[in-house]
C-alpha cells in the first residue's frame, strides 16, 4: 500500500467474464517510481503479457488518474486510459479532459482495470469506492450521446454537477481499430483504439458519480508554494493566460492559420504543405483561414466552458445548422479542436467550417478517433483518385465524408475495411504510398518536412504517430522553453527525448500538457513533493519520466518492434516517393536517418531496442528483459 499524498490507495480490478469485483492497493514503491495514471497504467499493463490480443480477452483496460488528478493543482482534470492497441499493437495510453479523472478520484479510485468479456453488455456504475456491473443491454447500438442521457436519468445524477459517464457508440461496439473513448463533455481518449477494446469487452459505460472531496496536499506549505508559482506562470504566458492567451482565446485550433503561414499544415494527404500550395497547384479556391480559431470565434462560437481547476478555458464550443441530403442538421459540440479540424478540413481538402463541426460530432457519436477518421478519409480521397479504391470519396466532399464516417462507424460497405485502420488498407490494396501511418497510427496536424523535430516524434512515438509524446511545436513555434529553428534537424532527437519524457511525467500526475507552456520542472517538483509529501529532486523526477517513456518502448520491444519500426511515410523523405514541402517549407525533406542516429545516442538505445543496461539503470524490475546489450547488441525478443 502507500500513504502519499494525493492517492485513495484503491484500485478496483474488475473481471468481466465472471461479474468480479477486487480491490486492491497500490504498491509504494511503484507510485514513487512510475508516479501515476500513464506510468502505473502502463505498468498494469505489461504485467498483463505484451503477447496479449489487443481485442480478447486477456488484454487489460485501465482507467488510471495520477497523484495530482482531481486536485487544486491547475489543469488536473485528466484521465489515462491504458492498454495494448488494437491499432498499432503496441502499448497506448490516450487521455481525456473534462471532469470524468477528477470524480473518479473523489468517488475513492486511482484506477479501474477491466479484464476478461462480459457475455451481455454491462456497465460499471462508481459510487463511494465500489463498482457495482449493471446490464446495459438496452444502451447498446446506440450513439454515445443518447446513451449517456439516457444513463444520467437512469442513476439520478447530472453531468456537469455530481456525474461523469465514459462509454462508447456504436464504433467502439463494431470494433473500429480507431474507436474512442467519449465522455459527458465530448472529451475524447481519441487514439490507439481503446473505445475499440472496451466494445470487445462488452462494456458500454463507465458512469462515475460523487461529491466533490479535493485530496488536501501532504505537505501544504511546499504545495502553495508551487501552485502559486504555476498560477503565475500561467497567467503571464502568452499562450496560457486566461482571456489574452493565444490557446484562451482561439483554443487548440490557434494553430491553423500558423501552421498555414509556415507551410507546416499537411495538405491533401500531405500532398501539399498548405492549402495555399494546393490551390497554386491544383487551380482552386481552398483556404485554411476559413476553418481557423479566429473564424471559429468570430462567427459560430457559443460557449467556452473548462475542464477541472482550469483558469485557461481552451474548449470553444460551436453551434451550426448544416444542410446534408436536403436536411437541415442542428448541431451545438464542444469542441472545434486544431487536429481533427486539420483530418476532416485541410487534409481531406475541405475547407467548410460547418461541416468540420457536425463531423466531429458524429465521430463523438459513434466513438472513433475524429483524427484518424479525417485521414482515413484523405487516404481513401487519394486512392481513389489514384484508382485503387472504386467505393472512394472525391476531395472535400462533404456530403460523401459524413455518409462515410457513418459506415466506419458500423462497419458497413468500404467502411468495414476503412475501419480497419491505414496500414490494413495499405496492406488490402497495396496502398502504402498513400499511407500516413507509423506503426499503423496517422500522423497529426504537423508536417515533418517543416518541423523536424515532429518528424523524429511521430517516428519513435511509443504509440504511432503522435504530437502528444513530444511536443516539439513548443519550441519550434511557440519558443517554449527557446526558439528553435523548425527546419534544422541537428539536436532534435535530444530535444524530442526531453518532451518525451517532461510529457511522461505530467501524463502521469496527470495534468494536461498545455501547462507546459507556461510551467516548468520547478513547478512540476514543488506541487509534486507538496501533494505526496515526497522529497524529489528535479532530476529524480525527470528520471522517473524517462523510467515511464522506457517502460513502454520495453513493452513494444517485447511485442517485436524494434528500430526498423521508428519510420515515417516516404513522402516525407528524399526518395523516389518523396514530395519536396512547398512554399515557405520549399523543397524541405525530412532527415529521418540522421536524428535516429542522435536520438539512439541520447537514449542509449540499441537500433531502437532498450538494452539491459538501461533496464538495469532505470530500477525496470519487470519482465525477461529484450536480451540486447548496449556493448554487443542482439536481436530484439519476437523479432525470430
């Protein structure tokens, strides 16, 4: 067990075959060494074997918060969801905002780890430290949204007040490799699929319902010390402050008009590096700005509510009536966010605002990755017009995209194979020059031939393709710590490995990464000793995340990746199928090869493995180790 501050010492792990329910403590030496959500949740994990079918029954699903989750600390209301991916086979850990990791702390968790199939769909019902499994054979088949109104009347609560409900549509329940995890405020555990396991098991909802019990700080004095530090850090940003910061005011999707400007926005399928470049070229009327934060907020915004113990207030919720088949569609979603705005708008060659928002809601409906579904979609744009897709969709046409993310959502017609995910495809229809994909996941709103940094990222990701592993824009945009230079590949894999591991940290207090542009280690070590009463020394701290971040590249090491795997799409790279950036970004490529050198370099890696000396470093106890030493190397395990 363990007695630090900002734990409830409870885990329930539920099996689903048999309607069980145990609890259990947390080991006090894992909380101190993997700190929380992302760091314990993935441990969870790998006990579970990383041999498992991400889609039976022996794979783990674990709903985990961390030490500061639910707390006073600003931008605790996150969530991890952990398990093995049903899209890239490797470990994933996809989080939420809102208020859904805040009220499973207040009702007596730190985590909930599902196991095993229910014959009939259930759902988990949270209440005052018990899990009780309650037929939810009427909720399934339908969309996320009439089933968690049609719970919140069922167990006589309210979300928003006293109730959080996390559960699937009809995308998780088909098995989508991209399904997600919707919660009560469209808050989205988006990639790798999770929504996807949670449907194989049969669990429709996890409803979540209590007061509000804010755990108090360990030491309060050292705590008020760095949460007053944090707040004003947060408040002089001028990305963060409240009201006058970019990311306040526009929200996530601040971003368009920038990425638009550097010609860093992937294009057409990355065809292009902007809409700009794409109009020149394609002799269109196409422009970025029209579904821009600052379109949004001038003219469909409605309403900008936060997630818990949030000053910065980033969701931007729309309301917008949409004409589809001859049919008006009212639609009011919280919210319109920079990535998927990038899939479903630029990327597929759709610059319509309104339809961008009625999409997202749909995929909040059906529970897929609104991300992923927007690539999916320009991948099969691309292969049509390349011929080798006969049920495809011509660019930007909206009609055909939403009747599209309806049969991959329920498996229907081309959508059947479309859920399956971009390498699957590629792999069908010898595509895989129309692919986006690393390990199987499609990249995010950031093109690798202007921002080198994202391209070493989304290449050793431990979860595919990813913006969220390492934040890199910070410093290749934003000049967050310092201003880098986005084009100039030396150092990069140094500084991916930094984010990586600062990401791997707030990831498992859990706090959401856009602290990170205002707050800094010195706040991260003071709230963290404060909250659990620990003495931690930044660099013990910065150890523990590099602890988690090998952790998981152990896991997939195990499951047979290795560095053949840390790749990108070769139209990033100079070759026979690259295409050169345009515009600002004119003739840029990727130097993939060389920030692998660097980055193995700074990880101490062996061709992407983790050797055991590493393991041995790092105090990972855990598993037979990959049998590969920094001095003589070896073959990864699963790799014969």
């Amino acid at each position: 067990m363990t007695e630090l501050g900002g734990f409830q010492d409870r885990v329930a792990r539920v099996d689903l075959s048999d309607g069980s329910v145990a609890y259990e403590s947390i080991d006090d030496d894992d909380a101190k060494k993997y700190i929380g959500a992302r760091g314990l949740g993935v441990k969870y994990v790998f006990e579970q074997g990383p041999d498992v079918d991400p889609l039976g029954p022996d794979n783990l699903l674990a709903f985990m918060n961390g030490p500061l989750s639910g707390t006073q600390v600003t931008m605790s209301g996150r969530i991890a969801v952990c398990t093995k991916s049903p899209l890239t086979g490797t470990v994933t850990d996809s989080h939420q905002g809102g208020w859904s990791g805040a009220r499973l702390k207040w009702a007596g968790f730190d985590g909930l780890l599902f196991e095993g199939q229910a014959d009939d769909p259930v759902y988990a019902y949270v209440e005052d430290g018990e899990v009780e499994l309650r037929d939810a054979s009427h909720l399934w088949g339908k969309g996320f949204h009439e089933a968690r109104d049609t719970l919140e009347e069922e167990v006589d609560g309210a979300y928003g007040k006293n109730l959080s409900i996390m559960g699937i549509g009809p995308g998780g329940e088909n098995e989508v490799r991209y399904a997600s995890i919707i919660n009560e405020d469209d808050r989205a555990s988006g990639r790798g699929g999770t929504g996807g396991v949670m449907g194989s098991k049969g669990l429709k909802a996890v409803v979540v319902k209590s007061s509000t019990r804010m755990p108090q700080p360990a030491d309060k004095e050292t705590f008020m010390e760095g949460h007053q530090a944090a707040m004003q850090a947060i408040q002089e940003s001028d990305v963060t402050a409240p009201n006058e910061g970019g990311l306040s005011v526009y929200g996530t999707n601040v971003l368009m008009n920038i990425t638009e400007e550097m010609d860093g926005l992937p294009t057409g399928n990355a065809r292009y590096t902007s809409t700009r470049s794409a109009s020149e070229d394609r002799g269109i009327d196409f422009d970025a700005e029209r579904v821009s934060g600052e379109n949004v907020r001038e003219n469909i915004l409605v309403d900008e509510p936060t997630c818990h113990s949030c000053p910065v207030a980033c969701k931007k919720e729309v309301e917008v009536t949409y004409r589809h088949k001859g049919e008006d569609m009212n639609v009011r979603m919280e919210s319109f966010e920079y990535e998927p705005a990038f899939s479903l708008g630029p990327n597929s060659m759709n610059d319509d605002r309104d339809s961008i928002a009625v999409m997202i809601d749909l995929c909040n409906d059906l529970s897929i990755d609104a991300i992923e579904t927007g690539n999916m979609l320009a991948m099969a744009m691309e292969m049509a017009e390349d011929g080798k897709l006969e049920e495809g969709i011509d660019w930007g046409d909206t009609e055909e995209m939403i009747e599209m993310i309806k049969r991959i959502g329920h498996r229907e017609g081309v959508g059947d194979l479309l859920a399956e995910g971009a390498d699957r495809v590629a792999e069908e229809l010898d595509a895989h020059e129309n692919s986006l994909a690393v390990k199987g996941q499609t990249i995010p709103a950031y093109d690798p031939r202007c921002m080198k940094g994202m391209g070493i990222g989304y290449a050793t990701s431990n979860r595919g393709a990813c913006h969220l592993r390492g934040y890199t824009p910070a410093a290749e945009i934003l000049g967050i710590p310092e201003k880098v230079d986005p084009y100039e590949w030396e150092g990069k894999g140094e500084l991916t490995a930094a984010f990586q591991d600062l990401h791997a940290i707030s990831d498992s207090f859990d706090i959401c990464k856009f602290n990170a542009f205002a707050e800094g280690i010195e706040e991260y070590v003071t709230q963290y000793n404060g909250m659990t009463g620990l003495e931690v020394t930044e660099d013990e701290l910065l150890k523990a995340g590099e602890r988690v971040y090998n952790l998981e590249r152990y896991y997939n090491n195990l499951a047979g990746f290795d560095g053949s795997d840390d790749s990108l799409p070769a139209r990033f790279l100079e070759g026979e199928d690259g295409i050169p950036g345009q515009g600002a970004s004119e003739g840029e490529y990727c130097e993939l090869e060389e920030m692998k050198a660097e980055y193995y370099d700074h990880r101490g890696w062996v061709d992407g493995v983790v050797p055991d000396e590493k393991l041995e470093e790092l105090e990972i106890e855990i598993g037979p180790g990959t049998g590969v030493s920094a001095e003589g190397g070896a073959a990864a395990p699963g790799d014969d």
